[in-house]
C-alpha cells in the first residue's frame, strides 16, 4: 500500500441539512489533508452558494462525490481497506483520545439533530465521542468534525 493511502482519511456527510456547516467541513477536511468527501442523502453539494459562502474555496480544493444511501458506501470503503469511525456520543462510544484507529481512514458523521442511524453504526468499526466539560451534550456538526479530523491527523 502506498504511504499516502496509509494515512489516508475520507469524510462521509450522512444527511448534513445545513449548507453552511457542509461548508465548515469543507474547510476543515483542507486543513486536515482529507483525501475526499463523501455527500451523502440530502447533504447538499459544492454548487449551492450557502455552501461557497462558508467553504471559502475549499470545495475546489478538496475532491467530493456525491453519493445516494450511506450504507452501500460504507460496505464499498470497507472492501477497500477502510477503517470506519463514527462520530457520535451513544452507548458504546470510545472517547475520541482513547481511540486506536488504523489507516486508511473513513470519519462517518451524521444528520445535525438525529446523529448517525442504527443501520449506519452497525457497519461501522468504531464510534467515537469528544468528551465534554460543560452543561452542553454535544459540538455542533462541523465543530465536531473539526476536532475529530485534528486528532485522527495527530493519531497518523
């Protein structure tokens, strides 16, 4: 294998509704060398300008396809090779620090407000969670995804 797909990581957007925080994981997944994003059900696409507004260039750096159901994905990138983490705080979820993951890499993150479905979680190889300190439950979607790119990269 070679060394750049060793460290290789994917996003899959499942059902993302707000533009601009598909926009914000656009930006982050070019910070964090994201290979490609995979927009996923009724995330939207680089040619909405809600998304260009926030992405600031990102969508044309950073290869996307568009893709129907998630799960049929997630089946394809595991006959590849990928490693499939999800982003979620539920029951059985590894805090992210305390993960172990292996390269090549695809980070699933779910709909804004219903998180990533039963379906989806069970072909996943691990679901992490971002620990929190305060009164709040959860980071919006892309500040999650933002921090979950940063410490896949540092775990590389």
């Amino acid at each position: 294998m070679p060394d750049a797909k060793k460290k290789e990581i994917v996003l899959v957007l499942d059902g993302i509704r707000s533009l601009y925080n598909v926009g914000a994981m656009f930006r982050s997944a070019d910070g964090f060398g994201v290979a490609r994003i995979y927009l996923c059900g009724i995330t939207g696409t680089p040619e909405q300008r809600g998304l260009q507004k926030v992405a600031l260039g990102a969508e044309r750096s950073v290869p996307w396809r568009k893709a129907g159901a998630t799960w049929p994905l997630l089946e394809r990138l595991k006959k590849d090779g990928y490693y499939l983490v999800g982003l979620e705080k539920c029951a059985g979820a590894v805090p992210l620090p305390d993960l172990r993951p292996r390269f090549p890499l695809a980070l699933v993150v779910g709909n804004e407000i219903r998180g990533l479905t039963p379906a989806i979680r069970r072909r996943l190889d691990a679901v992490a969670e971002i620990p929190m300190l305060g009164i709040k439950e959860s980071f919006n979607v892309s500040v999650a995804c933002g921090i979950a790119l940063y410490a896949l990269r540092q775990k590389c």
